[in-house]
C-alpha cells in the first residue's frame, strides 16, 4: 500500500526557515515523480514545487511564488522528499501536502497523497 | 500559465440525484485534465486522470469528460458520502494549476 507520511510543520517567525520531510513507501519511490501541493486555511489547492523521478534526472521545478525561496530534494535510498523553505512570509502559510505523480514526469495527475503538514508563519 | 475555472462553486443536491460540475481552461490542454475529491479536514484523491478514465477504487458513479477547454463532471447519483470539495486540475504545462473547487452538500 502507497503510503506518503509529511512532516516538519511547525510555528516560524517571517523571514524564518523550516523544513519539511515527506517518508513514502510502498511502491519504488526513485522511479515516480513527486510534488508538493499546498493549501492556505479556508482555500484551494496551489501547487509549490515538482521533482522528477530518477529516469528524467531528478529535475526540480518551482511555482513562480516560491522560486528562489523554496527547494526540493529527495533521497532516492531513504525513500524521502523534502521541501527547504527560507524567506518565509505570512504568505505561506498553509497546509503542505505530498504527492505522487503517476510516472517519471513532472506533469501528472498526483495519485496519492499524504495527510499534509501545517506551516504557520506568524510574528 | 493556464487558467482553471469551474462552475458551479457551490451547489446542494438531494441524494440519488444527478450532479454536473463544469470545468474550463483558459487554452487548449488536449485532455489533460484530472479531477479530485477533498473531504473536510482530509486530503484530495484523485478521481479521475485524463479526463475520463476512472481511479481504480472509485466507485463508478463518478465520471469525467471533454477535451480542449471545456470539461464535465458528473456524479450519476449522488450519496452522502460524497459531500466534499471537488477540484478540477490541469497538467498540460507547468505549472499544473488547479480550478477553485466546487463544494457539494446534501440538501
């Protein structure tokens, strides 16, 4: 069973830094392309960041709003995702959700997801 | 980037009856086109992927169409569990942006 578990959410001051991780198992991780999806309080769903699976080289694509703030990583070994945020603003608060893609590519359907992780970022 | 919008935004419906959601894009995105159910407090599932084919596990009542701009769906009957937000999203181009949602409740 495809199971995608998200943490590291946590209270941070603007400006501040924080680290999410996502552990998946049950399928072979390195091959699948995954995504960060993200959700403010009472909004729709936006998504933040794509890392392709390790046939098209593990490329990483960002959101216009988080480009150069923001980065994706995975450990292929360890079966993680992680997202880098610096510069954090009120902005980005919201609800981290992982997600797998479908196939290698970054352009998918996101056909399981993890239960989120809630960043705040509050003075 | 490409623009989603859906219509209704929200809508009530009795049980058992026939609910349709509208999906547009601001250009052609062939069928590229997936839909998503989210619960409150719960994650988005994947419904339907290239705008017809069903998720395995989802029950049939839940279909999708279209191609280019224009995308419909539809739960055939619908029941309580259904009650949710409804997403539509593109992935023909990055970024993959996803519709407003429509929320549907039981009347």
């Amino acid at each position: 069973e495809v199971q995608l578990l998200e943490s590291g959410g946590n209270l941070v001051q603007p400006g501040g830094s924080l680290r999410l991780s996502c552990a998946a198992s049950g399928f072979t991780f390195s091959s699948y392309a995954m995504s960060w999806v993200r959700q403010a309080p009472g909004k729709g769903l936006e998504w933040v960041s794509a890392i392709s699976g390790i046939g098209s080289g593990g490329t990483t694509y960002y959101a216009d709003f988080v480009k150069g703030r923001f980065t994706t990583s995975r450990d292929n070994s360890e079966k993680m995702l992680y997202l880098q945020m610096d510069s954090l603003s009120a902005e980005d608060t919201a609800i981290y959700y992982c997600a797998k893609a479908r196939g290698q590519l970054e352009l998918s359907d996101f056909d399981k997801w993890g239960q989120g992780t809630l960043v705040a970022v509050s003075s | 980037d490409i623009q989603m919008t859906q219509s209704p935004s929200s809508l009530s419906a009795s049980v058992g009856d026939r609910v349709t959601i509208t999906c547009q894009a601001s250009q052609d995105i062939s069928n590229y086109l997936n839909w998503y159910q989210q619960k409150p407090g719960k994650a988005p599932k994947l419904l339907i992927y290239y705008a017809s084919n069903l998720e395995t596990g989802v029950p049939s009542r839940f279909s999708g169409s279209g191609s280019g701009t224009d995308f419909t769906f539809t739960i055939r009957s619908l029941q309580p569990e259904d009650v949710a937000t409804y997403y539509c999203q593109h992935f023909d181009s990055l970024p993959p942006t996803f519709g407003p949602g429509t929320k549907v409740d039981i009347k």
